[in-house]
C-alpha cells in the first residue's frame, strides 16, 4: 500500500533504521537521528541496487513519486539508471528550484513592503510551499501541483491562507517569466481550487441605539479611565484600531484641532506592529472637535510623560492592547462579532454623515481615509482635500453625538437643525 504525506512526516526514529514502503520500489528510509530520505528499489542486468531521491520534507512525496516514475522510464529504456541521472536531470540545478525563484522575487519585492509583510509572507512560503514543492524544479512545476498544494490548505478550513499562497504562487511563477525561466504561468488555472471566502462585515449597531451605546460608555467603570476614554475618543474620530492606539503624542497640534497620522511611524523595539501608521499608507490629517480636544486633555493627564497616547495597562512604554476596546464592549454586554465592535464605530459614522446630506461623498469618504479606487484620480488626491468642510464635518458628528445623550435624533433631522441654526 502507498503511503500518505501525513504517515511520512509523522515518521518518528527507531533505534535501527526502517523503511516507509510506497509502491513500485520507492520507500522513505528513517534512521535513527531523525532524518528521512526517499529511494528507489531496482534491478538492473539481475542486480538490485537503489538511487536516493533526496531528504524528505524536502522532497515532498509528490516529488518521490515523480521522480520514481522517470527512473522507472529510464531503466525499461534499458539505461543504467546511475549513469543517465544527470542527463535526465533527475538532480534539480538549484538555481532552478521553486524555492530559489520564490526567494528571489520575495527579495526583489523588499522596496515595496514593510518589514512586517515581508515577513509574513515568506514565513507563510516557508510552512506552507516550500516543504512541498520547494526543491522542484520550477521549470516541471505543472498546474496540477500547484492546485494540489493549494486544496491540501484549503482543505484544512483555513481559506483565507489558502487564497493568499495562490496569489503568491501566481506572482512568483510571473516573475520566473519575467526572468526568462518558464513560458506559461501554471498558477493561472487555479480558479475554483480554493473555497470562496464570504465576507464578514464589521458589526454595528443601528444609529438608533447610538443613545444606549454612549450611556454605557459614559457608565463604563469597569476597566482603566483610559480605557473609557478610548472609546469615547474613538467614536469622535473614528479611526481604525491599530491607527488609534499606536498613536502618539507628537502626531497631536491641540491648539490647531489636527491630528495628523503619518504614512509610516517609527518602529518601536519590543512593540509589534509599532511602525504601522495610516492603513492606506498616506498621511491622514483628522480634524478634532471641541468635545474630542477635551478627551485628550484628559488623557493627556494620564499618560502624557509616556510615548504613546494609549499607553498600556503595565508598561508605559507599551501602548495598550489591540483587544482592549473590544473586550470593554464585551464587558457592556455587546456580542462584538454581531452587534458592535470598535471598528464599527467607523460605519455609524458613515452612515449618519452620508444620511445628513450635509455634505459631499467626497469628502466624507476623504475623512474616512477609504482608497480611491480610480487610479488617476488618486494621484490627484491631496491629504489636506475638503479639509474645511471635514472640520465642520467632526464638529457636526461631536455635536450630533451629544445630542444623542438625551435621546435618539435622526441625522437628517438634526441636520436641518443644524441648518436653520
């Protein structure tokens, strides 16, 4: 009976040496000291003699077989297997390998990506591509393999990972084109292979219950005064999570009302993430209303010998949890993956600055730090653009919010309120 990729890299050693048998005399050989190697069983002229096919994992079992079926071809040929190896290239050149063209398009891509993607990516070649077809030549490198690799994740429920190795084998198989390598993009065919990913919105809570939320909020006592203040904060300006509590003081001009949150921040050692700045990787001014000044007034009390705005509950060296605003709501009562979660706090904003009709798509969607998705018009677009109209705009939103306090008001009926006035 063959055996299963699971049974070989789950092979654990013996006192003695022992084989792994696959089938048609290819077996996996586990010695002692942990290592395993591949080899083909074969008689030549009456002899038995055997032709290693290289170290597992990093030649995965698909490989083995792969090989075993071309030294199989060769010895009905009526070659002598030993002396047609190198001519049949059965040894992979290494300059040739998938794993030397994936290197060297994840080091030609180092410009383009912080040092955390970069990271992320190749960590994610290495546990998930590279056991399997790392030592291939990419040259042989055929859809099959590929789709096979790719559904091995997939089939394990974690599709989104699945979806990424398929866009990363796509790029690198490119860039082998570019490089002169191979003439067709075997990653190209993969449609269908991966399980589609529905999409799970941010939850949050209907405009309706903006009263509920803001008492809670204002009741909050359960947690660090930094922690509600946070949260009060975060439904002013409504930024994304990691653009708030990395967040440092010298990005603040109180007396101007601006928050400008840079493209990229300086990294912080020992802090994760810290050089994240705004998601869209563009500076981000955000304009601060009279009721937002106030918090970070506050704030400012507390935290205003450390580094970061949002210092954490044990070190003020460190900013505060990326679970901290979420778990205060958990605490509310809120379900923070059907209710409301902070980033949610980012769409009842939306929602109620669109519905006011107050002021121009544009601009809202300025001040929400969304991409442009026309590419043209993005280069176009200037950090400081409506910037006038988005200041009236979050004194609107700070006001509209305290109005909330005292009961639910529709946004459009305070605008004309807020017209007349």
């Amino acid at each position: 009976m063959s055996i299963t990729d699971k049974q070989a890299r789950s092979a654990k050693p013996s006192d003695k040496p022992y084989k792994l048998a696959d089938s048609l005399g290819l077996y996996l050989l586990v010695k002692p000291n942990g290592s395993r190697i591949w080899f083909l069983k074969y008689r030549f002229e009456g002899k038995e003699s055997r032709v290693s096919f290289g170290p597992y994992p990093e030649t995965s079992l698909a490989t083995a077989r792969e090989k075993r079926d071309e030294a199989r071809k060769i010895l009905k040929s009526g070659l002598n297997l030993s002396q047609q190896r190198k001519s049949q290239k059965i040894t992979v050149d290494e300059s040739r390998t998938f794993q030397h063209i994936a290197t060297d398009w994840h080091i030609s891509c180092l410009k383009l990506w912080s040092e955390g993607h970069a990271d992320k990516i190749l960590t994610c070649l290495k546990r998930y591509v590279f056991p399997d077809i790392g030592a291939m030549d990419i040259t042989r490198i055929e859809t099959r393999h590929l789709a096979q690799l790719v559904k091995v994740i997939d089939d394990k429920g974690v599709h989104d990972v699945a979806g990424r190795i398929r866009q990363y084998l796509t790029k690198i198989m490119r860039h082998a084109i570019q490089q002169g390598i191979i003439k067709y993009n075997p990653a190209f065919d993969l449609e269908g292979v991966v399980t589609p990913v529905v999409t799970r919105h941010h939850p949050a809570l209907p405009l309706k219950r903006l009263p509920e939320l803001l008492e809670k909020v204002e009741r909050y006592d359960k947690g660090r005064m930094l922690t509600r203040l946070a949260l009060e904060l975060n439904l002013h300006v409504f930024l994304r999570s990691s653009e708030l509590r990395l967040a440092r003081w010298d990005e603040f001009n109180l007396k101007a009302r601006i928050w400008t949150v840079p493209e990229k921040r300086e990294a912080v050692k020992g802090v994760k993430f810290s050089e994240r700045g705004s998601k869209m990787r563009d500076e981000h001014l955000v304009p601060l209303s009279v009721q937002a000044v106030n918090l970070l007034e506050q704030i400012k009390d507390i935290t205003g010998n450390s580094l970061f705005v949002f210092a954490g509950a044990h070190s003020m060296d460190k900013p505060m949890s990326e679970n901290t605003i979420n778990k205060a709501l958990r605490v509310m009562g809120y379900d923070t993956k059907t209710e409301v979660c902070g980033h949610g706090f980012r769409t009842m904003a939306c929602s109620a600055l669109n519905e006011s009709g107050l002021w121009s798509r544009d601009a809202i969607e300025r001040q929400m730090s969304h991409k442009e998705r026309n590419g043209v018009r993005a280069a176009y677009v200037h950090k400081a653009e409506h910037l006038e109209a988005r200041m009236e705009m979050m004194q609107w939103w700070s006001d509209y919010l305290d109005v909330n306090r005292e009961g639910y008001v529709a946004p459009y009926i305070y605008a004309r309120q807020h017209k007349a006035a």
